[in-house]
C-alpha cells in the first residue's frame, strides 16, 4: 500500500463519498467532546480528519497519544461538513476526513517553537531549521525560489546559453572581497581560494570558443553578514562572446521577466531605464536609487557662487533637497546627526510651515534669486549639502533613503528596476591613498578612454553597469578588456607591476594573446533577487540553512576546532591567541 493517494491540501467537495489515505504532519489536534480533530498538513496543504471513537475505537485510542509535528497516516471516507463547520478560509474547508484507521508513523519530542507562533527569536528557527522549513512563510518561499531559478534556467537555454561548470577551488584573484582559504594535504603551506565568482573561468569558456555561457553559481566571499550578505551565495553568471552592452543587458531583462512571468506577476516594462553613473549621483546621490519615489537632488552651485552665506559661496558645489515635510527642530537635529554620519560638517536648511513661512538660520543671508529658487510648497524642507561633489552626493543620497523609508515615499505597486551605465574605471581609496578598481580588474575602458588610465585615472570611464530594483543592487557586468596590452596597463595603473601581474594574472594574459574575442557578460545575486520577489527583507528567509551574523551556523554548530594531527597534517599552527578561542 502507497503512503497516501491524496495531498491532505488536496480536499475538495468534489471528492465526497471516496476514499481517502493521507499522509502529513500533525498541525493541531482539538478535542471536542469525544471527536477529536487533527489539521493534518503536507506540501500540499491542510486538511481536516474527524476521529470519532464510535466510528473506529482504534483510531480514537491512537488519536489521544498525538501531539503536534506527529507523523500520520489515515484512511478514511470524505464527507462534507456540516455548514456551520465550513471554513472559507481553507481551500479544504467545506470537507473532512472521517477516519477508519490512523496511524502513527512518527513521533515528536515537545517542540522548542510552535510552528504558528510569531516572532519566534531567528536562533532558535535556525537551530531547529528543519522544523521552521515546515512552516508556510518558509514553503512558500523555498518553491518560489526553485520556481525562479528554472524559470531562469529555462529562459537562458532558449535564448542559446549553455549551463557549465567552474572550480571552486582557485587561485585567489582580487574582486573585492576577502578570500576563503582552503589548506592543501598534499602541498602543505599552500591555499587555494575559494571563487569568489567564476570571473577568469568564464571569460576563458568564451576565449575557448563558447559563445553564450551561462551557471547558477555558488560564490564565497569572506565579508561581514548582513541582512542581504552570505558567505556563500549564487549568482547567475553570464558572459557572451562578441557581445555589445545592450546584448547582455537585454538577456538580464529576460532573465527577469522569465521569472515575473512564472510567478504570475505582471513583469518590468522593457526595456529597463538606463542611466549613466554621474546621472544617478547628481540626481540620487547613490548607485542604486529606489526610483520608486522622486526626491530628486538639484543643485545650486552656479546660483550660490556669490552668495552672502560663506558655506555656500566657498563650497565646491551646493546642492539639496525639496523634501515634502516641514521638519521640527528636534527632527532636523537628527536629521543633522545622519548628516554628520555621512560625512557633512553641518546641515542647512529652509523650512516653509504650512501658513508658508520661512524658518531657517540661513534665510537672512540669502538673496531674493537665491530665495526663490529654494521656494518649495507649505508644508515641506529645504535640505542642503554645501561641499565636495563626492561629500554631497553622499550626505544628499544618504538623506534620501533615510527620508524615502520615514516618510514611506515609495510607491509599493511599482517595481522600479534600472540600469546604471558608465562606472567610473577606478575608485579612490581613502586609507591606502591609491586608485583602486570600482567593478574589477577585467572590465574595460569606453573607447576613447584609454589614454586617460595613466593621465586622470578618476576621468576614466568604464564599460561597467549595475542593475538596480528598489533601491537593491541586484548585480554588475561589463563588457571586459580583450587586449592584453589595455589589462597590462589597468594592472599598473592599479599599482600591480609587470612581475606580480604575470605572477597572479599570467595565464590571462596569455590567454588574451591567443585570440580572445570581444566578450561582456553579467552577474545577478539569485538570493538577493528572490528575497525581493518573495518580499522578503532579509535574505536569510529564502535560504535553507543560512550563517548568523556571528559567522556561525547554529544548525551544526560550526565552524568547529580542528584537532591538532589535522592541521600538522595541513601544514598548520595554531596562533596561541585562535587556541584560546577554541
Ligand atoms: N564576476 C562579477 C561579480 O561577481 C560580475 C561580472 O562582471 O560578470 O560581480
């Protein structure tokens, strides 16, 4: 006999007068005066067994052992319910199980957590994460995240790409994060890294001859947790041979609506809107702006060159922010306090009450042009950022947000999602006074740049690009550098000389000079996305069995000590500082 021929979701009226054999956990059991009720769930849902002891003693004598998480099975006839006892709520809800033989299959210790309780603390969920996977909020978004990630799949492969597989054990290469290191038995002292994506392999498959590569990958990056970090995360990873921007682009757009469409959501418009990096900093003061609201920076510096008030008159650019709000003292003090966090020396204001008064410290040292201007509706707050363009865009942008989320500007019908094009090749590094990378090393230049990678490395603009949804970066690409001579130069520039570029990079290069097409390709974080699809904040609630900020996985308990023939075996000593943490 099979374990069941029904899903207890399954129920319908329809299906009165048959016979049932369920099988599931026990959601809740109630007793009602000799009937006894068990909500019996499975991956299809719940439905309703009646037991009644006069019907089948037997199963009336199990039924008083069950506690909830139990393991059933029942055979029994479906019958409707009565219709005071109907519950529209349920899909199962105008039927039941009357039950002729039950069975335990399973037993349960007393649960650490009720599967319906709220706000049950995440280390408890995780430690017994094969308990909280059996709740609805964790079903619903497990399949929605295999849903999505077929739906991808199944996209690429009619658009040509072919699925591969990369190492995970490499060399460690520079993108960014920090690597894991993997310790090798049979060369002692030595260490792979684990990939941080599959960057080089990649572009070696279409160096190699495969035009249209694409993988689910898994990645490693040894960087602090955050709501929408993991150690370990997928990326679909694409790269193309021959391929222009809007190539790459185009298959991310797909990738995206493939995934809408199989969940039943109305997709993007496409194309997505594209924007250029300094667009979206003057405008947004961010990379990755939620354009599900406005609030858009304007600037006036050109206005404010000869202004009476010193802060704006000597500042590199004046900028600021309309916001619909007249703020109170003690909320612009605040709102001063997120300033000063982003980098400002203060926070200038104008704020127009509702009668349409001005108040402000500042108002008696501005000129009528410059007044009008600021004019803004009663009822709202000039907010101002007087400094460098970077300082500003970060102090304006860091408003925003802030302002988007507290006054809930954002249009939640929408999905805004964006394209930013045209990154920067290098970022400053404050600490280390030296240009570094602002993607990463294998991205190109936009044609006509070369010549600034030596003479205004900060000018030099990249084939870089973003993708945005909601104020979430979903992932990045480029079209790469396929001259060897152009990657020699980005090394230096990133203070790598020809030596130590050959000896990290030398099997690129190589490759480079062997006939390497153009090519571009992209990488879109498949847990952030699906977080946001399952309008999840945290991308802890669509993975399986995610690391806690601390680093540790209170599932398993790891990462454990190792004993010491393990490590002598390794090559490795202990430090006595990492002992003493054992
Ligand atoms: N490998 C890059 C990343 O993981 C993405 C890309 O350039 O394709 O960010």
């Amino acid at each position: 006999m099979s374990w069941r021929d029904r899903g207890a979701g399954e129920l319908r009226a329809e299906h009165v007068g048959e016979t049932a054999t369920l099988a599931g956990w026990v959601a809740r059991r109630r007793d009602h005066g000799g009937l006894i009720f068990i909500d019996l769930r499975d991956h299809t849902g719940v439905g309703q067994l009646v037991i009644n002891p006069e019907r089948s003693p037997d199963a009336a004598r199990t039924a008083h052992e069950i506690r909830n998480e139990f393991v059933l099975q029942a055979k029994g006839e479906v019958v409707a319910r009565a219709p005071e006892a109907v519950n529209p709520k349920l899909p199962t809800g105008e039927v039941e199980v009357q039950v002729d033989e039950l069975t335990i299959v399973s037993r349960s210790t007393p649960l650490p957590f009720q599967l319906d309780e709220e706000n049950v603390d995440e280390n408890l969920r995780l430690r017994y994460r094969w308990l909280d996977l059996r709740r609805d909020q964790m079903q619903r978004n497990l399949r929605l995240s295999g849903t999505v990630i077929s739906a991808i799949r199944r996209r690429m492969e009619e658009l040509g790409f072919v699925d591969f597989w990369t190492p995970s054990l490499i060399k460690g290469t520079p993108e960014g994060a920090r690597d894991f290191l993997v310790p090798l038995r049979l060369q002692p002292g030595r260490f792979f890294a684990l990939a941080q994506s599959p960057q080089v392999y990649k572009q070696l498959f279409v160096i190699g001859g495969f035009d249209r590569y694409y993988q689910i990958a898994t990645c490693w990056r040894d960087e602090d947790l955050r709501a929408d970090r993991q150690f370990e995360f997928r990326q679909l990873d694409v790269e193309i041979a021959f391929a222009e921007r809007e190539d790459v682009l185009e298959t991310l757009e797909e990738a995206v609506v493939a995934s809408f469409e199989a969940l039943d959501r109305v997709p993007p418009a496409r194309p997505f809107p594209r924007m250029t990096w300094h667009e979206v900093m003057a405008k947004y003061g961010s990379d990755k702006p939620d354009l599900r609201f406005g609030l858009e920076i304007e600037d006036a510096t050109e206005l404010t060159r000869g202004s009476e008030f010193g802060v704006f008159a000597n500042a590199e650019i004046v900028r600021y922010l309309k916001v619909p709000k007249a703020f109170s003292r003690a909320e612009l003090e605040r709102l001063e306090e997120i300033a000063r966090e982003w980098g400002a020396k203060g926070l200038a204001y104008l704020v127009v009450d509702e009668p349409g008064e001005v108040r402000s410290p500042i108002a008696k040292f501005l000129s009528e042009p410059e007044l009008e201007a600021f004019r803004a509706e009663p009822g709202s707050t000039v907010l101002f950022a007087a400094d460098t363009p970077a300082t500003a865009a970060r102090v304006l942008g860091g408003l925003r947000t802030h302002l988007g989320r507290e006054l809930d500007l954002a249009d939640r019908t929408r999905d805004a999602f964006l394209w930013v094009v045209d990154f920067p090749v290098f970022e400053w590094n404050e600490d280390e006074e030296r240009w570094t990378f602002s993607h990463h090393p294998f991205t190109g230049v936009m044609p006509g740049h070369e010549e600034l990678i030596e003479s205004d490395p900060g000018a030099a603009i990249s084939q870089a690009y973003d993708l945005v949804w909601n104020g979430w970066e979903l992932g990045s690409g480029s079209i790469r550098i396929h001259d060897q001579e152009v990657q020699r130069r980005i090394f230096r520039a990133l203070g790598l000389s020809d030596e130590e570029a050959e000896e990290k990079f030398g099997f690129l290069l190589e490759a480079l000079r062997m006939g390497a097409p153009p090519h571009g390709g992209f990488a879109m974080g498949i847990e952030r996305f699906v977080a946001l699809m399952a309008g999840e904040p945290n991308i802890r609630e669509i993975v399986g069995f995610p690391k806690v900020a601390s680093g540790a996985d209170p599932l398993t308990g790891a990462p454990t000590p190792m004993p010491d023939p393990t490590l002598m075996e390794l090559g490795l000593q202990l430090r006595p500082e990492a002992k003493s943490a054992d």
